[in-house]
C-alpha cells in the first residue's frame, strides 16, 4: 500500500490529508485512538498492511492477512451529540459500497449496519468507536476492513466470508478504492453534520440493504425472535415487522440480527 499514490488520487477536502500506512499494526483503530489523544487532528487516516489484533463488532476477530486487504481507521472530531455517532457506521457503509463497486460488475450489497456483503459472504466490515471528555463527544474512528484480493480463507469463516477478487475475478487496486472511499465518506459525512439524520441517505441505503424484505432473527439479552425487515429510520434503527404485526426499531448497539436462514 502506498501512501502517496493514494494521495495523489484524492480529491478531498480534509479527510486523508495526513495518511500513515504501515507495515503492520496491532490495530488501525487503536492506532488512530492513540493519534487522538495525543491531538491528532479530524481527518487523519491509518492504514496497516497486516493487523495482529483486528476487531468486529462485539470483539469478534478480524481476520487481517498481509499485503492483501485494505484495513483502515479514520479519525473525526464530529461537534454533535453522542447519539448520533452510531450513524456514522451506515454512512461508512454507503461509501464503502459506493467505493467497491465497478460498473458492470455485481454490485455489493448491506447487511444492516456495518457489513459489505456478495452472494450472501462478508468482503467489508465497518467498527465505530467514540471517545469521551466531559459528557461531549471528543472523537470518533471508523475503522474499516475490506476483503480485496484475498482468495483463501481459514476453514471457519470460508462460507461467509468473500473478496473483490474472488467476485470480480481479477485483482482490484487497493489504493484507487482508499481514495474512492475517503472521497464518498467526506461527502456524506458533510451533508450528514449539516441534517444531523440519515434521511438524505435512507432511499440509497434500502436500496443496497440485504435484509430488506426478509425474515431476520433478532438476538437480544436472553432471547431472540424473528420477523420481517422493513428498511431503517432515519436514525438508523432497522425497521422489523413481528408476526404479530408489531413494528420494532433495532438498535445496532443493542442487538445482533441475523438472516433465518443463514449469515444474511
């Protein structure tokens, strides 16, 4: 990964201005956190050419293999409140949608909130994590890992998991989809920090969203039941119908869903 050929096809204002690549980094986002606390400023981006400790959501490992895949973290000192944060991840993943694709290849998908997915397999996941001083928002980091030209992958997660070119069936440019990304996200975070809602973004988002339509479990504390998606607020909460007609809004940051039948 080079940094310098991502920079010279960015077409941003501020975010990726200051890029670090590095061989190898225990985590892009607990780089970023670090590069945060110590002042940073918004826009900052870290990439690692291998991780030794990446993570999901819910401290699930993130498999990081060298030289293959695109793992990043940017930094944002957002001026709103701290509810509205988990937002960015569905914006994240409009980008990163925006950015993989190719015209006249299949196009990914969103598997509400975070994941990229092609024919039912995961190729992105998205990790947003907030600091806090004094009860404002100090920063936010969108960690982002995109499956690029991988083509083996470990025994447990070879049924759900995908790269660019194992779908399209050629190498992708990593850094020409760096660049594609930051230039999306900057975009929508912008338009986003002016309506403070997604609404702006809902049509685009339902369109690309895999559970739209179909029967999902939803995993809570102690229970679990399924129902039928029916798009996202403009908040983000996944929109499910029960079989009792209830409408229910999930929060990712409460609850886990899943496809009835299988990872989608």
């Amino acid at each position: 990964m080079r940094g310098q050929e991502i920079i010279s096809r960015l077409r941003t204002g501020w975010m990726g201005r200051e890029i670090r690549v590095l061989d190898e980094a225990d985590s892009t986002n607990l780089r970023v956190k670090t590069a945060a606390g110590e002042g940073a400023s918004a826009g900052l981006v870290i990439l690692a050419e291998q991780q030794t400790d990446g993570r999901g959501r819910r401290g699930r490992a993130w498999q990081s293999p060298a030289g293959e895949n695109i793992y990043m973290t940017v930094l944002l000192r957002p001026d709103f409140e701290p509810d509205k944060a988990p937002m960015l991840t569905l914006l994240a993943a409009c980008a990163a949608a925006r950015a993989v694709y190719q015209p006249g290849e299949k196009c990914p998908q969103i598997k509400w909130p975070n994941d990229l997915v092609m024919d039912g397999k995961k190729i992105c996941g998205i990790l947003t994590e907030m600091g806090m001083k004094g009860g404002s928002t100090e920063y936010v980091i969108v960690g982002i890992g995109i499956n690029c030209n991988q083509t083996e992958f470990p025994e447990e997660i070879r049924q759900k998991a995908t790269s660019l070119k194992c779908e399209y069936g050629h190498e992708v440019c990593r850094e020409e989809i760096v660049a594609r990304f930051l230039q999306e996200f900057e975009s929508l975070y912008e338009e986003f920090a002016r309506r403070k809602s997604l609404e702006f973004i809902q049509d685009e988002y339902e369109t690309l969203l895999v559970n739209e339509g179909k029967r999902v479990c939803v995993l809570e504390p102690g229970k679990e039941w399924t129902g039928v998606a029916a798009g996202i607020t403009e908040t983000g909460e996944l929109i499910v119908k029960k079989d009792s007609g209830e409408i229910c809004e999930i929060s990712s940051g409460e609850v886990s869903v899943r496809g009835v039948y299988g990872y989608v």
